[in-house]
C-alpha cells in the first residue's frame, strides 16, 4: 500500500518506520529540514516518567506511559543506530521551605498508586536512601521520592536513529522544506495524482487550519555539558514557581526544563526562563554554576482543549493524530500503535483501554493478514 505522511517529527517518523519496516510504500513530507529543528519533539528531555506525570496529567495518559515503558525498548532494537535509553527511575527531591508542596505531591502519586496498582509505587527515601542513590542530592537534601521503573531517552539521538531508518529504506521517499495539507491528496484512491491508500496528518501545529481547537503551550529547554555534576538518574526539584526537571544524558550532558507558557510564541528563550531554570538547577547542585550551555531551544507544543491526544478521521482513509501536548515521548508509542490498529479496522481496543477520543466516520477496513499490532 501508497502511504503518505504529513509531518516528520516524533509521530511522523514512528509511523513511516513501522509502516516500512511492514512491507508499505511510504511518502513523507515536511514543512522543514530533516534535523527537525522546528518540531516540538526536539525541544523535549524525553522523559519516561508516568507516576511523576500523574500529578499533573489524567491517568488515561499514566496508562499510556506504562505502555510506552513496555514499547521502547522493542522499538530501539528495530534501529541500526544507537539510542541512548535507560530505565532507573525518577528522584524527586525539594528544599525544606517547600515541605507543605512535597507532601501534596506525594498524596497525589499515592491517589495514582491506588487508582493504577501496576504502576511500582513510590519509595520515600530518608538521607540514607538518597545516600545510596545519588549521593550527590545526599549532601543537599535530607529527604525525596524514588518512582522505580520511570525512564528516559535521548531524543535528538532517537530523532537521527528514525531520520537515518527513513532515509536506508528503499520503500521510503523523502520531501523536505514541502509543506502539504490533506486537501492536496486524494487518500483512498489509485491511478490519479496525488493518489494514495491512506494519509495520515501528523503535523502538530502545522494542522491548525484543519483543526483549529490545537494550540500551542511553549516550552524551554537547555542542554547543558555538566562533567562535574553527579546525577544519575531524572531528577525533579519541587517548588511552588520553579519546579524543574534534570535529565541526565551521555558524556557529561543534562536537560534542563519545566517552562510551561500558553502561547503559540516560539521566538528565542527568555532571560527570565533562563535564569530561572539555571538558578533552581544551581540549588540542586552548585557545579551546575561550572556547566557550559551547549543550546537553549523554545519550542510550542501541540494541545488540545482538554490537554489529550486525540485522533480524528477527515475522510474514510485520512487521520490526523495530534494533541500529545507535553507527554510526547511518553505517549508516543501507544498512540501510535492506536493509530496502526485504526487503520486495520473501524475500531481500536487500544484507543478504549486508552480513553483517546476518535472521531468521524468509521473507515473501510484494510487488507492486512497480521494479527498483532506491532507486526503491521
């Protein structure tokens, strides 16, 4: 089957390779180059973390986090190209100032813990615990959080992996700087131009004109080269303004974020976010005061009304998935899968175990001998 894909980000490229990789044709075209630089997926620290999530997310998305802890890993192994991935858990620390919000937090992760009993529950840790952990938090804090099994990537090493998939397949065709709509496709149709079996939208903002309930919450992120700094695992510094997240990457590297602004705005990071980020990483660590900035990148990422991903059909054989606002990487996996297994049938089991709204029309069920989602 002739499938053609809007959109090279993180969704975009999970698609095309999983679409290749099962024996289809597939077409891409993006509005920009191939480093993704205008994607939201690269302004991100890609961390795994759905019990952390949960005390600002629905559970539909801890639920789709879970899965997507399963999914990586399967994933990973099908790329020639290393990426970094780990699976430690997530530390959550805090100042004594802001005792009464770490308590808070920790009732909220608690609430999770009992709604989703699969999900490993959280440790508190005294200076002993930590010690034991990251005995670089031990000298600066006497108390934290451990949520087992939350991991992380390293998403600009997995955008060059699925970039570098696309680019050896010999079923995949590649049109950068070529921004497209639906309209200009004639999905479900052979022999015309323009003809493919199925389209499939995944532009993030770039699909506003079609689904003009998206809109952008900007984001801010910096990469630092922190050689001196002794953290092993995400970190995440409670606090009622400033409540950051650390993530260590390879070689000496750390992601540093947690701007959230309502805002289609993606000019350069402000000095405000700036010193506000860099300042409360500072407290977690002073050698942080020695780190080189490699890059601070602002990006929008693509939300719905209720903060949730959604999949929307235009026409019988043409799907738009967006929304996945500030969990990308976290979700990515399950949405897509809910997206492979659309394609099959008029339905999807795991878009209801998901609570991920579909709608529109059902469409003509697909020619597909595979029974398992992930061999589509």
């Amino acid at each position: 089957m002739k499938i053609v894909i809007l959109g090279a980000g993180l969704m975009g490229r999970l698609l095309g390779c999983e679409l290749a990789r099962s024996g289809h044709t597939v077409e891409v075209f993006e509005a920009g180059g191939p480093q993704a630089l205008n994607s939201a997926a690269r302004a991100a620290a890609a961390m795994l973390a759905p019990l952390a999530e949960s005390a600002v997310a629905e559970d539909s998305v801890v639920k789709m986090g879970l899965y997507g802890l399963q999914r990586w890993p399967e994933m990973l192994l099908n790329l020639k190209q290393p990426v970094y991935f780990q699976q430690q858990g997530t530390m959550v620390v805090w100042h004594r100032q802001d005792q009464a919000e770490a308590t808070r937090f920790a009732l909220q992760l608690e609430a999770t813990n009992s709604r989703l009993p699969q999900l490993p529950s959280l440790q508190k840790l005294d200076a002993q615990g930590l010690q034991q952990l990251e005995p670089g938090l031990a000298e600066r804090f006497s108390q934290g959080l451990y949520l087992p099994g939350e991991g992380q990537l390293d998403n600009h090493q997995l955008l060059d992996a699925l970039l570098l998939a696309l680019q050896q397949h010999p079923g995949v065709t590649l049109h950068w700087d070529s921004p497209r709509q639906p309209g200009d496709f004639a999905p479900g149709t052979t022999g015309q131009p323009n003809s493919a079996d199925w389209l499939l939208d995944c532009r993030g903002l770039g699909a506003q004109p079609q689904w003009p309930q998206v809109r952008g919450v900007r984001g801010e992120v910096a990469l630092l080269l922190a050689p001196n700094v002794r953290l092993s695992r995400p970190t995440r510094l409670i606090h009622p303004r400033y409540p950051i997240y650390i993530a260590p990457k390879e070689d000496g590297m750390f992601k540093i974020g947690a701007t959230e602004i309502e805002s289609d705005d993606v000019s350069p990071v402000s000095v405000r976010s700036c010193l506000e980020l860099l300042s409360a990483a500072y407290t977690v660590d002073p050698a942080f005061g020695e780190a080189r900035i490699l890059e601070l990148v602002a990006q929008c990422r693509p939300t719905l009304p209720d903060n949730l991903p959604a999949v929307r059909r235009l026409s019988e054989r043409c799907l738009q998935v967006n929304g996945l606002y500030r969990h990308g990487y976290l979700i990515a996996p399950a949405m897509m899968d809910v997206v492979l297994q659309l394609m099959q049938g008029a339905d999807s089991a795991l878009a209801e175990q998901f609570d991920v709204q579909v709608t529109a029309p059902a469409p003509t069920v697909m020619t597909n001998t595979s029974e398992s989602v992930h061999d589509f």
